[in-house]
C-alpha cells in the first residue's frame, strides 16, 4: 500500500497532521500554530521516533504558513508600487513556504515507511551522520534488492553503513530504492569531526584549527561519490531535520512568532545542505531558528554541523584579530553593507572602540564579501541611472535622502521582481543571519567569560543573531553589552531571546536621517520599519534605544558621530 500524510485546521489556529505508512501504521499529532512541540492524539509504533515528530510537524506548520499568510497588510498601503511590492513578496513567501511543506511530507512518509518494522537483532552501534551521536542503530525490514535501512534510536533518522574504507560511521539513508552508497558526515565534510564537534576552543583567535577536518572529503574525490554529491540537496536536509531537538527548533519559525530578532524575519535561511542561498534552499526553517531554539546546540554537535554548512557557502567568513588587549572584555565588531571594500583593517571602528574598550582585545568578523558586493553592485548600477538633480552613483547616492528615495521606489521593487531567496538583498541578509550563527556558535566554544558585541548595518543584524544564538547555550559566554548601530533589522518584535544573553544593555543606535533604512529597508521588508531608524520596539530596561538623528546625518555615519552609550 502506498502510505499517506495530510495535515488541517482543528479550530482557530490548532492543527492537526496525520500519518500513515506503506504498511499501515499511523500517527497523528495536534498542537496550536504556536507550539514549539505538539501532542501526540493517537500513535503507536511510531510515536516515540523524534525525526517522524519533527517532519510532521514542520510539515503542518508550513503548510499552514502557505494557507494562511495574508495580503491583508499589502493591500492596504495607499502607494500602488509599494503595493504591488508587498503583494509580490507575500506570494513568494507563499510559494516558498508550500516548497518547504512538500520537502517534509516526504521526509517524514519516508521516515514512517521504515520506522515502523525495525528488527531489535544484531543493532549497530556507530556515531549517526544526522544527530552527530554515538548511538545504537537497528535494522528495517525492506524489500529485498535494496541497500539496508536502519534507524538511529537516537534521533529517529533512516542512516545506512558509511562507504568509506574502515568506516564504521553511519550515514544518513535518503529515501527510496537507493542504489548508491554514501557517505558519513565526516567523509562528506558536512562536520570537522564526530568528536571534535564536542570539543571547545579556548580562546576565540583558535577557531581555525577547530574548523580543520579529521578525515578527507571522500564524496567529492571518488567517481562513486558523483552521484552522492549531486544529492546531497535531496540527503542533508533530512539529516539536520532528523536531529532529536528540530522537533522545536521547527516550530518557532518567524511567522508563528516562536522566536525574536531576526530569527522572527529570517525567511532566506536555508537548511543544512537544503541547497545554497542563491537556490533559496528550504527557507526559514534553518541556521537562526535552529540553532538558537535547541538550546544545548550551540557550541555543541549541531551547532557545529550548521556552522560548518554555512563556512563551506561563504569562503570569505574570518575572525581577524585585531589587537590582543591588555585584559579587558573582548570586543567583536562586524561591518555591514556597502563596507565589505574598506581598505581600513579595523572598517571605521578603532575610534569608537578606544572611546570605552581601549585595553581590550578587539576582533573584526569579515563575512559575506560575494553577498555584500552583489548588492552593492545592484543598487550601484541602479543609482547611475538617475536623472535630473541628482548627479550622484553608487553609495554616494544612498547617502542622500533623494537618492535613497528614488533607490527605495526603483531598487526595492527590483530586488523583489525575482523569487524570494535569489535577489540580492534577501540573499545578503540570510547570509547576515547565517553568519551570526557562525559567530554564536564559535563563542559559545570559548572559555572567555563575556564579550562586547558591536556592529552596523547588516553586520549589527550578525551581531542580534549571534547573541540570540549565545543566548540559547545554558552556562555559556554572555554578552557585557551590544552597541548596535543602523541595524538592518524589523523593529517590532519579541526580544527575549535577545536581551537573555545580555548583562547591561543592548543599544540601539537610529537616527531618522537615515535613508536607506527609511526607504530602501521598509520597501523591501513590505512596510516594515529598521530597529536603525525607530529603535527597538518594544524596548526595555536591557534593550535601550539610542536616538543620534542630531548626529547622525546618513546611514553610513554612526561610527563618525555617534557616542557609546552604557556603564564604562
């Protein structure tokens, strides 16, 4: 019989998904929208599988995010471009979000199939290429003249003995009558290595060694692992779903208002392996929202495997030691866009830095270099087309409210004419968003007690991501202070996830001069207004709002004008 998976409304924003496999067990699963975790109504054989749970619920979720986001908001924006702006994107999220639901219905219909007749004889026992674990894996009972499935007792995942000569690893088992065997996680580089995934770093200017693989790439240098390669598109997205804990991290995706900050608006995120950014991947459902919601991942396995993801994407990613301080709090400072060109090692930031910091260790995180000049080459060329009084291009246009203006009416609407997860600037800001990841889980790996975090512009939305992500680790670094600058980031959100690993404050630094924000940002972003030109909202007594519009003339001044703010 061929099994069946199909989720709907209860009442209200209750749902309800129900499962059945190829030979007749079902499950079914009830929660509101809302809930990181649902309930189990009616199960069996397959309730106690964390991977079948995870799919499931990540499948009814985001089938409800293609039902249910609303033109409402679109509609009613009195200027017809901006309109017909906002109506474009919400289809794309649409259309996004029924691509993501079709990806995990098969996921789970394929988990079910073999969960459901495993046999408890001869079980291996072997570190699991989709929880990062040493666990005991069991056979399913499958039709004959295809390669074996098990099933981790761990996190729930199909895995399959790696291929590799010696290996004793598992890998994970893509669905269907495979024929070609694959690879673990250590010979496929998708982790520096089973152990070292646990393993801390030290100080923050020892990431590099960590980040060095134990074991070659094996499915990039065999004729075998051509095909493995190829699809690992189709492979790795169950193996990160699959991990025990995305059961939670699945249900706080932005739109069901699970997590704050930038999680709450990080649509482009795509999953481990779930296909490179430009692609679009699977969408929101990874890098933030995976790895701020599990708690223990930061720092750990998984943090490790999504950190290690998103490094092989961006070539250009290093944390450049500065200075080396004289034993103050480490400070980490991140520039943003149209500043990935600067011929200054410290990007503008040393003057306000020795202003408060100036016997700490200072660290700059470069990041996204092909992602930032895209954009910056976009709006560019758009800004030496205009016409009339501005004789202006490139940033210098940006820098004036005219010419933000005219960018905001002509390269806002541009940069969502495509699909969603392909344009520039939702290119750039996923990767904004993947490489606070990046810096989360890296710190959470040091023994250094407590940082100061600085950053503008996209490199302040790094800056919220990573210490939502830190935030997220029990007993882990904290933040001494966030001083946030410009911060290309919605403004209305919760912001607990934020504000718990902080100490003093974090700052935000906007000013109503600033064009790109006001114009460029809000089209974009569908009516949504920047933390960098009215502040966090709502702010609190560790989220301060810092108005510098008496200072600040532009978006590409704060460094210059603005003064730091906070205990010194």
């Amino acid at each position: 019989m061929t099994g069946s998976i199909h989720a709907h409304v209860v009442e209200g924003t209750r749902l309800r998904v129900a499962i059945e496999s190829d030979q007749g067990a079902t499950l079914a699963l009830v929660g509101e929208v809302t809930s990181l975790e649902p309930t189990v109504e009616a199960g069996g054989v397959l309730q106690d599988n964390p991977a079948l749970l995870s799919n499931m619920w990540a499948y009814a979720k985001t089938w409800y995010e293609a039902h249910a986001t609303s033109q409402e908001e679109a509609l009613g924006m009195a200027d017809p471009q901006e309109q017909k702006t906002a109506l474009k994107l919400v289809a794309e999220i649409k259309k996004a979000a029924q691509k993501r639901a079709d990806s995990y219905a098969k996921a789970a219909q394929w988990i079910a199939d073999v969960a459901d007749d495993v046999s408890p004889y001869q079980p291996k026992e072997a570190w699991c290429s989709s929880c990062f674990f040493e666990t005991e894996h069991r056979k399913s009972n499958r039709p004959a003249g295809q390669l074996p499935v098990y099933v981790c007792q761990g996190c729930g995942s199909p895995t399959l003995p790696c291929v590799a000569p010696s290996c004793e690893n598992m890998a994970v088992r893509e669905r269907g009558a495979v024929r070609v065997p694959q690879y673990c996680a250590e010979h496929r580089h998708d982790i520096p290595g089973f152990a070292k995934a646990h393993q801390q770093i030290g100080e923050l200017y020892e990431y590099e060694e960590f980040l060095e693989y134990d074991k070659p790439n094996l499915s990039k240098a065999s004729k075998l692992a051509a095909f493995g390669a190829a699809s690992v598109t189709a492979a790795a997205p169950m193996a990160l779903l699959a991990a025990p804990a995305i059961g939670g991290a699945i249900g706080s995706m932005g739109m069901f208002g699970g997590l704050s900050g930038a999680a709450a608006t990080s649509h482009g995120l795509a999953l481990l392996g779930g296909g490179s950014l430009a692609a679009g991947g699977l969408g929101m459902a990874g890098g933030t929202t995976v790895v701020t919601v599990v708690g223990g991942a930061v720092g750990g396995t998984l943090g490790a495997s999504v950190s290690n993801a998103y490094l092989r994407e961006d070539r250009s990613f290093r944390i450049e030691l500065l200075r080396p301080g004289k034993g103050g709090v480490p400070v980490l400072v991140c520039n943003g866009f149209l500043t990935e060109g600067d011929t200054d090692s410290w990007g503008g930031w040393r003057a306000i830095v020795d202003s408060r910091y100036e016997d700490s260790p200072v660290y700059r995180v470069r990041w996204g270099s092909k992602e930032l000049k895209n954009l910056g080459m976009f709006a560019g060329a758009l800004a030496g087309n205009i016409s009339g009084g501005l004789a202006v291009k490139g940033a210098a246009a940006l820098a004036t409210k005219e010419g933000a203006k005219w960018l905001g009416r002509t390269v806002a609407p541009a940069l969502v004419a495509s699909d969603l997860a392909k344009n520039p600037w939702h290119v750039a800001k996923s990767r904004a968003d993947k490489t606070g990841v990046v810096v989360g889980d890296l710190l959470a790996r040091t023994d250094t007690p407590s940082y100061v975090l600085m950053g503008h512009s996209l490199g302040a939305r790094v800056m919220v991501v990573a210490a939502e992500a830190l935030g997220s680790k029990p007993g882990g670094p904290r933040i001494e202070a966030a001083h946030l600058f410009g911060t290309a980031i919605g403004a209305k959100s919760n912001w607990d996830g934020l504000t718990a690993a902080i100490d003093d404050a974090a700052y935000g630094y906007h000013s109503r001069n600033d064009a790109v924000l006001k114009w460029i940002y809000k089209t974009v972003q569908a009516g949504q207004s920047a933390v960098g030109y009215v502040g966090f909202q709502p702010a609190s007594a560790k989220l301060v709002n810092v108005d510098v519009s008496d200072q600040v003339p532009t978006h590409f001044d704060y460094l210059d004008h603005a003064e730091l703010m906070g205990a010194t």
